[in-house]
C-alpha cells in the first residue's frame, strides 16, 4: 500500500505541475499579447505600395506630399515619427505652409512677391500633427535657402524652397537644421525609443507586403515578418472581428524552454506578429479624431419650374437681398457712428429701436457686412464683430458668459465672466482691436437691479475700452419706461427709430425682390401693401401674404379664365386666411370682458416695454379700461375666471393658477392679429 501510495502521489504531483505551467503560460501569452497589441510599436521606415508602381520607402525625417483639398498642391509636411495604435498606422508630422494657405491679408507682410515653389514653416502648435499613412502620396525635396540667396529657375514641383517660417502672426527666418532632411534614412534596427527593453524590436517595414484593401488603390504598411524570431515550441492562432468591419489575424509564436533551461534563464520571449489586415465589408469606424461634416449632395437642388415658383423662393423671409431698399438713411447714420469709432479707437452706445419687422436687424448686419469689407481693404482698421440675442438666454446673466466666450473662447460661470469683462475693458492693452457688440431683444436684459443692463452701457465709457455697442429694442422710450435714471444717463443721446413701413415702401420692397419678375399684378401688389401697412407695416407679414397668394394662384391655374399672373382674388383669399385663424376667431367670439383683459394685457406690455407681466399688474389696466368703456369694474375672483378661460383657449400663455395674482401672463398670438380682429369689430 505505501509503494501504490507513493507512486500515485509522485504522478499526481508530476501531473499538477504540468497542468499548472501549461495554465500559466496560456494565461501569460494572453496577457503579453493582449499588452502588445495595445501598446504603440514605432518604426523607422515603411512601404506604401500602390496599384501598377513600384513601392516607397517612407523614412522618418523625410519630407513629404499629404493628400489635401487641391490635387495640384497636396499639403507638404516632414516626417518626424512612425508608429502604430493598434490597427492603425499614424505618422506624427511637422507641417510646412504653401502661399495659397496664407491669409491673403496676410501676404504683405512678408514685404516681397513669394515665389511659387516657396513653402514655410510653419510654427503653430495648435494644429493636429497625427495623420493615418494612408494619406501620403509620395516623398518631396525640401531645400533651405538663406535669406539673400535667390530662388533657382526651376519647374519641378517636387522641389520646394523654405526661407522663413510662419507662426499665424509673423513671418521669421528659420534655421536650416529645422528644415534639411537627413542625407540617409535611419537604421532599421535601430531601437524605437517607445518599446520597454524586455519587449523584442520592432521589424522595419523596408520589405512589407502589401495586400490589397477593398476597392482603393492604397493599401496599409505592414510590419515585416520575414526577420522575426523562429524558435518555438508551439503556435496559438486567433483572430479578432471588431464589429463586422476589420478582421485581425495574428500568429503568436511562444518559445517554451526546458526546465533545466529554465532554471538557467531570468527571461522569457514572446512575439507577436501582425500577419495581414483583412478589411470585411460592414459600417465604417469612426475615426478617433473626426471632424463633423455635412454630407454631400447626391442630387442637385431643384430649380424653380416657373415664374411663381421663383417668386415664391425670392420673397421667402430668409432669403437674403442684396442691399435693402427704404432704409438707406438709416444705413447711413448706423455705418458713420460705428466707423468714426473704430477709426477714433473710442468707444460708444446707440440705442436702435422701432416696430418688428421693419428692418432694424438686417440693417445693423449690413453696416457690419460693409465695415468688414472696408477692413479687408485696409480702409479702416480691423475690428471684432459680437452678437447676442436676449431672447435665446434662460437668464440676463448670461451675456456675460457668451460676449466671454465668443471674445476669447473661454467658458466661465456668469459671475466670473462679469469680472474677468470688467477687467478687460479697464485696462490698457497692446495692440487691442476694436470690438463692435450687437445686442438684440435688449428688453429681455431686464433684472430688477439693472446690472446687465449697466454693465453694458457702461464699459464703452471707459478710457481703454474700445467696445461700440449697439442695442435693438422693439419699444421707442424703453430707456425711460423701465430704466432706473443711472441706467439711462449711461445710454446717452444717440438714438436711432425705425418708423413703420409705409404702404409705397412696402411695394417698394416686394419689387426689388421680384427684381423685374412679373408674377403679381399691381393691383394685387398695391392691395397687400395697404392691408399691412394700415395694421402694423411689417415688411415680413407681408412677404408671407405675398408668398401664400402665389401658391393660390398656383393651385387655381387649372381655371381657363386665370391669366397665370397672382390678382386680386388671390391676394384677398390670402389675406382672409391670414387674418381669419382659428385664434382671431376665437378672440372675435370671445365676451366682452374676456377682449377688455386682452386689450390690458397690451396696454401693460407697452407701459413696460416687456412682453410679460403679473395678474395683479394687468388686473389694473382692466379695470381702467372698464370705466373708459362705462363697465362696471368686475372683482378679482372674476378677473381671474377671464384670464383662466383665455389661458384654456391659447391666447394667453400663464404660469401655474396656484400663484394666484402674482402669476405672469404671456400673449401667445401676435398683438396685429389682436388688433386687428378688435378692429373689424
């Protein structure tokens, strides 16, 4: 029994030990693999082979072309590191700079003609210096000149000539260390200085195979796996599929040494070789770098089949006319305050008020348009153009954050954002541009402190500012209705208004749009012009008459006794649906009472200037409003009954009733459409 007991546990140990060295070495190869596959291998050299051409060594140090935009004049850049992330091959770069890539505002300062094979380097380090090999098209001469030499008579576009560098602002000149590549490409065994000792050196790619890649014509650089290592008492296979898109085979060759050699030995080897890269069909990985793109056209826009088509695309609202007709005084006067600021460098505030609709935006955007141009012309000196829009806030303290964020690209809290505005504009400044502030929808800045508001009339006053601030407002005496006086007096004299348009000037603008196109009659034409000139003079609600009138006439053309042109009949149908919704029929057939709170409700707004009050502020109005009709005022409970039912029909936008006669009350219709079924009663 103790020999049967001593043989069986003698083979059961020898049987756990080997159980236990083929487990740890399974599990080492896969850890060794999985740590290699993961780590980026760098190389000296690799081999780009293209369909019908001999293959390329591409060396590091060496120059070359980068597919870009422009066939003709592909980007130049130096190689300065080659490695691989996993399945990909990067090539790390420093980039030179062509003519064509410079600002053309730019190339004065560089005091010559540049020549046309004349190339600089460039110093930014903002730029993305990764790119994927599959983008160099083939090696380049780059050749130092000194700055006295001349450049050589030469047609060769593989040959370039670098003198001076560039870094976005200057131009320097560049040492020729920084520029020449080496005589002679590095030594493929050479160890890359991105591998741990204990790891084996990466092959060169001088001799990779190439294999064909779906259907370009570029293929991947492979590492060469003719010079690994050949000792090996087994082969583990595997394969990775990542998402049906790219499939990876490798060959992991494992060299298992005797256990007298091991004894002997601190070391084991392991090496893994990347075989081939089979690409499989299946949904594109996204690059790790990628760059959000609109996707082009497969078709092309349509054109407009006929004339009323075409006069439908030109009076859209957001189709943007060359110059804009009826408002040229106001061009004027907006274009000469901001201009003789910019070219003074002082600072000021004008306040631009008027009626929506009649044109005090786009007007604004024009001046602005023409000034930068004159600034590209070197007419006036350069400045920075900035717009917010109180409408699109959640809360007035957010301008700071955005005038911060769009002046120097940085993001802080509205707090922060106040002071570190409020130190930029005290101080003086090297070389400080001018910056031209365009606020919209001023009324909703409104705080109860009026700080935003004073902040913002109050930094063009100081000494080193240099900031010109334009503010758009749809009520004239804003300044005076909500304004506490220190808010006011820092706003100044410098008003503009922009009056309603008139009836002649709202034909005017159809016409120019139209340019010449004869697709209305003019009596049609003049009957829209005095129906929206009569109710508010908004030049947009009559683009979208004159807009739904041809898509009437469009649909009406089967009549025989149409003439093919828009008439009366269709503009008034047009007008009738415009002026005859659902919410105008509501507000005709609502009570008495329920139509005096909509005409408070107004009344209120304008005595504010705001587009929002409380009950309680427009309870007050109503009841003004009661004794001038000779009503009997109605009580609280009453005046909250109307207002809930006007809430209940959507003509109205209100808070939560448990708020009582503190909460606020917003129109949700427009106040023309108000005033006009009011006034056909």
């Amino acid at each position: 029994m103790e020999v049967l007991y001593h043989f069986f546990h003698r083979n059961l140990e020898e049987l756990l030990k080997c159980i236990f060295r083929s487990l740890l070495v399974m599990f080492w190869c896969f850890e060794m693999t999985r740590f290699e596959i993961l780590m980026p291998v760098c190389f000296s050299s690799f081999a780009i082979s293209v369909e019908g051409l001999s293959k390329i060594i591409i060396n590091t140090g060496q120059d070359i072309f980068i597919e870009g935009c422009d066939e003709d004049n592909p980007y130049v850049a130096k190689v300065t590191r080659l490695y691989e992330n996993g399945q990909q091959m990067k090539a790390v770069v420093q980039w030179f700079i062509r003519v064509s890539e410079l600002p053309v505002n730019k190339l004065k300062l560089l005091g010559r003609e540049p020549h046309p094979q004349e190339i600089f380097y460039y110093e930014c380090r903002n730029c993305d210096n990764e790119v994927n090999v599959e983008s160099i098209l083939r090696p380049v001469k780059v050749k130092h000149l000194d700055s006295n030499d001349p450049f050589p008579d030469s047609a060769d576009k593989d040959t370039l000539y670098v003198k001076l560098s560039w870094d976005s602002k200057v131009f320097r000149v560049v040492n020729s260390t920084v520029v020449e590549s080496p005589a002679e490409p590095a030594p493929a065994s050479s160890p890359p200085s991105c591998l741990k000792p204990s790891l084996p050196m990466s092959p060169s790619c001088s001799q990779s195979a190439a294999t064909p890649r779906g259907p370009s014509r570029r293929v991947l650089p492979t590492p060469d796996h003719a010079i690994m290592h050949k000792a090996s008492l087994g082969e583990v296979g595997f394969s990775i599929c990542c998402n049906g898109f790219s499939q990876f085979s490798f060959k992991t060759e494992i060299l298992l040494l005797s256990e007298n050699a091991t004894k002997n030995s601190h070391h084991h080897f392991l090496t893994v070789s990347l075989i081939f890269l089979q690409i499989s069909p299946g949904t594109p990985q996204t690059p790790r770098h990628a760059t959000p793109s609109i996707p082009i056209r497969s078709l092309q826009t349509q054109q407009p089949a006929n004339i009323l088509e075409e006069a439908r695309a030109r009076l859209h609202v957001s189709s943007v006319p060359e110059s804009l007709p009826c408002r040229e005084q106001e061009f004027q006067d907006i274009y000469s305050f901001v201009e003789s600021k910019i070219v003074d460098n002082t600072g000021g505030c004008m306040y631009i008020s008027g009626v929506p609709g009649t044109g005090k935006t786009a007007t604004v955007h024009e001046v602005i348009r023409c000034l930068q141009h004159a600034a590209d012309m070197d007419e006036i000196p350069s400045f920075h153009f900035i717009e917010i829009n109180g409408m699109k806030m959640t809360d007035p303290h957010q301008a700071y954050v955005q005038i911060l964020q769009k002046l120097t690209g940085q993001k802080a809290t509205p707090d922060h954002a106040a002071v570190l505005l409020e130190k930029r504009f005290s101080n003086l400044a090297p070389r400080k541009e001018t910056i031209v502030l365009l606020v919209d929808e001023l009324d909703l800045l409104w705080t109860r402190k009026q700080n935003v508001m004073y902040n913002l009339f109050e930094w063009p006053a100081r000494r080193h500012a240099r900031l010109v601030v334009l503010t758009i407002a749809n009520t004239m005496d804003l300044p005076e209705r909500i304004m506490i006086n220190r808010v006011a007096s820092r706003l100044g004299l410098t008003r503009m208004s922009f009056q309603p348009y008139s009836f002649k000037q709202l034909q005017e603008i159809i016409m120019s749009r139209l340019n010449k196109l004869k697709a209305f009659e003019e009596d049609a034409l003049q009957l829209v012009s005095r129906k929206v000139a009569a109710l508010s003079g908004d030049a947009r609600r009559c683009l979208d008459i004159c807009r739904r009138a041809t898509e009437i006439c469009e649909h009406s053309a089967a009549d025989p006794s149409s003439t093919g042109l828009v008439g009366m009949s269709h503009v008034m149908e047009a007008l009738n649906e415009m002026f005859s919704s659902a919410y105008i029929t509501a507000i005709r057939c609502a009570s008495t009472q329920e139509q005096l709170f909509l005409r408070a409700v107004i009344t209120e707004f304008r005595r504010l200037g705001l587009e929002e009050a409380t009950f309680q502020q427009v309870f007050v109005q109503h009841q003004a409003l009661c004794r001038i009709e000779g009503l009997k005022p109605i009580g609280v409970s009453e005046g909250l009954a109307v207002c809930q039912r006007l809430g209940a029909c959507r003509l109205l936008l209100l808070e939560p009733s448990h708020l009582g006669v503190l909460q606020r009350i917003r129109l949700n219709v427009s106040q023309d459409d108000i005033f006009y079924a009011l006034k056909a009663d």
